[in-house]
C-alpha cells in the first residue's frame, strides 16, 4: 500500500469496516496510521480520548495521513461495557467544551430524532419495512418524537461498540473509531450502550451513576425512544450484512423494550 511514505517504513492492513487503519513500522518505531481520518482527532486526541496523534502529513493523492501513538491493548469484553470505566469516559466527552467547540469548528452536524428515523428508513430492506412489529414500532417512534432543545446536544460518538473500546497494558481507556460523530442528544449514546450491553435490570443503577443523581424523568422517556431507534438502526445493519441471527435477536429486544414504553 503505497502512503507516500519515506523509505524504511513497513505498512500492513489491519481490519475494520473502512479499510483506511494501518500498522506503520520502521526499526524499532511503531505507529497507528488511518488514512482519511476525522478532522476532529486532534482534539480528541489533545483530551487523551484516542492515542495520542504524532503527525498529519497531506498526501500527493490528496488524501490525509495521520499517525498516532500505537498502544499495546486490547478491546473491551461485551460484559465490561457497564463499568465504571465506560460511565467516566461517556461522561467526559459529553462535558468537554474544547470538544464540543472543535466539532462546531469542523462543521459537526446536528441529528435531530426526526434525523435517525430518515435514516432508519433510507435504503432499508422493503422485507423489515413491511415486518408488523418493526412496522409499528417505527410509526410510534414517529408520533411520540422526544422533546431536547438542540443547544443541549452533546459530541455524539455515534458507533459505542465494545470493538472501539481500547483498554491499554496500562489501564488507560480509550474511545477510537469517530467516523460517525456528530452532535445530538446524549441520550442516544447512553441508550445504545444500553441495548446492547446493559441488562434491564441494571440500567437504573448504570444511569444514576452517569448522572450522579436520580435519572431526570424527561430523560427516562429519551432513553426509551433511543432505545428503540438504535435498535432498529441495527436490525437494519444486522439484516443488510447478512447477520440473521444478530438480527432477530434485535427484533426479540425490540418486542420486550416496545411493551415497556408504550406504557409510558
């Protein structure tokens, strides 16, 4: 893969879902290198949020080059997404100002709940659309939209999935992988650790201590609905890569989460 690198350097693919990550190793240096990455990593990376980033170097493709600090780690166990560690690190990035004014700096885009559904909805398969639960589930989403004044939206990562936790040999966590930021409601972050990775009977607990206080009632109702939404985005990723099984694991949690929050 040619980076337009100097001389010396050994460049080797790792996965993910873009293919733009690399491992750059020349002599005894090691570094992370994404090619294209978000003109927000240097803030996240002057907040100690990603490893720290050495260099950005403009290719002759036009392209941009970035090298971070390669850490030695691993990702984070789906049963370790409630920890405390998790709760302190969400709750550091929805309460950064340097965060939040680098992303209005680069053109952050704001998702509104009218937003998710649109994208819920764009290109989805006509077999989930048509499916009864989905279906309604959708439509009440639509008619009970939750009520949060932009300007209280927060740096949204967009994509907490236990494969972007990086927890280092020396205990640091970090949140990599910021494709998908954006600002909106913290409750969609919140919610989508939850469905995924919080058993229902912890999230009272789980919340409170993001909040250090009795979970707010108007935000009760936001979790429910981000709940829902998530779930739906995911049973749409879920189904168009052919993970079936994912997929109707999502719709089981769809049934269970919908009973509750009709009731609301």
């Amino acid at each position: 893969m040619d980076l337009d690198l100097e001389n010396g350097w050994q460049v080797l693919p790792i996965g993910g879902d873009t293919g733009t990550a690399y491992m750059g190793i020349k002599q005894k240096e090691k570094v992370f290198l994404k090619r294209n990455p978000s003109p927000f990593l240097a803030a996240l990376s002057l907040e100690e949020i990603t490893p720290k980033l050495i260099w950005s170097k403009r290719m002759h493709t036009g392209d941009t080059l970035t090298a971070q600090q390669w850490m030695n780690g691993r990702c984070l166990e789906q049963n370790e997404m409630r920890s405390e560690q998790v709760v302190s690190l969400i709750h550091r990035i929805h309460h950064s100002d340097l965060l939040k004014k680098m992303l209005q700096k680069v053109g952050g885009v704001h998702y509104t709940p009218e937003d998710f559904l649109t994208l819920y909805y764009r290109g989805n398969s006509s077999d989930l659309l048509a499916h009864p639960l989905l279906h309604k589930c959708a439509k009440f989403l639509e008619s009970h939209l939750p009520a949060c004044d932009t300007k209280d939206y927060e740096v949204s990562h967009g994509n907490l999935k236990c494969e972007n936790f990086l927890l280092s040999d020396s205990g640091q966590l970090y949140l990599v992988d910021w494709e998908s930021v954006m600002f909106a409601d913290p409750a969609k972050d919140l919610s989508m650790i939850m469905c995924r990775y919080v058993p229902r009977a912890d999230w009272k607990q789980w919340l409170e201590s993001y909040f250090g206080k009795q979970l707010p009632e108007a935000m009760e109702f936001r979790i429910q609905w981000y709940t829902l939404m998530n779930l739906l985005l995911d049973t749409k990723s879920n189904y168009r890569r052919g993970r079936f099984h994912e997929m109707n694991q999502d719709i089981l949690k769809i049934e269970k989460t919908f009973e509750i929050f009709e009731k609301f």
